[in-house]
C-alpha cells in the first residue's frame, strides 16, 4: 500500500516538473531569440499554436503518461514506481540542460551589453581615439627582414 503513495507522489513531482519545464522553454526562446525548440513536435506546435498549443502538448504528453502508470500501479506497483522514478529522473536531466542553455544565454547577453557600453564614448569626455602600436612586438621589422635576406 504504501508503494502506491511512492508512485502518486512521483506522479505529483513528474506533473510539477513538466510546468517547470514549459516555464524553462518560454523563458528560453522568449527571451532569447537565438534559441530554438528542437523537439520537432513540440516546435510544430509552438509555431502553428502558439505558446498555448506548446502547453497544451505538454500537458498531453503528461496526462497520457499519468494515465499508463494510473493503469499500471493496479497490477503492477513495483514496475509503476520504477516508471514514475526514471521519468521523474528524466524530467529532471532535461530541466538541468535546459538551467544551463538559460545560464549561458544571460552570461552572452550580459556580455554583449557590457561589450557595447564599453564601445560607447562617455558623455562629455573626448578622449582621443585608441590606436595600435606603430609597431607589432611579434612581428619582424620588414627592414631587418629585407636585410637579412641575401641578395643575387
């Protein structure tokens, strides 16, 4: 009996970490344009949909997978727990994945705007602008280079 408790408590943590994965996907491409749904299906759905049929894939996907292991758990409750714990532990490997595309997208967007501040002259300062050297230090002077050279 208290396998049962175990599976409808994976089930409650599956169906919570679907929402958090929908939340990470709107983040993702909606805050950087760059990103891209690469579950082909999914992207279908987005882009014939919207956002609201992208949500409503995903509580499909949801409600089918809650309705087989609902299914499950009657004959079978050892392998209905180990179903909702692999799925669960899936869940969780493609919400990591998806924290670190969301961490890596801020870091460049940070970047990118620190990079254009620093392009951008200072009100009110008129600094002359920045130069290379006259010379490069890894470079061969191309008068000791035509030099050295020995002439026919």
């Amino acid at each position: 009996m208290r396998l049962k408790y175990v599976v409808w408590l994976g089930l409650g943590l599956y169906v919570l970490l679907s929402a958090t994965d929908w939340a990470f996907t709107f983040a993702l491409l909606h805050g950087y344009p760059g990103a891209v749904e690469t579950n082909p299906l999914a992207a279908a759905c987005l882009a014939r949909f919207g956002w609201g049929g992208l949500a409503l894939y995903k509580a499909t996907g949801v409600l089918v997978f809650v309705g087989a292991v609902l299914l499950l758990v009657r004959r079978r409750p050892i392998l209905a727990a180990k179903l909702t714990g692999g799925a669960c532990a899936v869940m969780l490997a493609v919400l990591v994945y998806t924290h670190g595309l969301l961490c890596e997208a801020h870091r460049d967007a940070v970047d990118r705007a620190q990079d254009a501040a620093w392009a951008q002259p200072k009100k009110g300062h008129s600094e002359p602008p920045v130069t290379g050297p006259g010379r490069c230090w890894f470079a061969q002077d191309p008068v000791l280079v035509q030099a050295a050279v020995p002439s026919k």
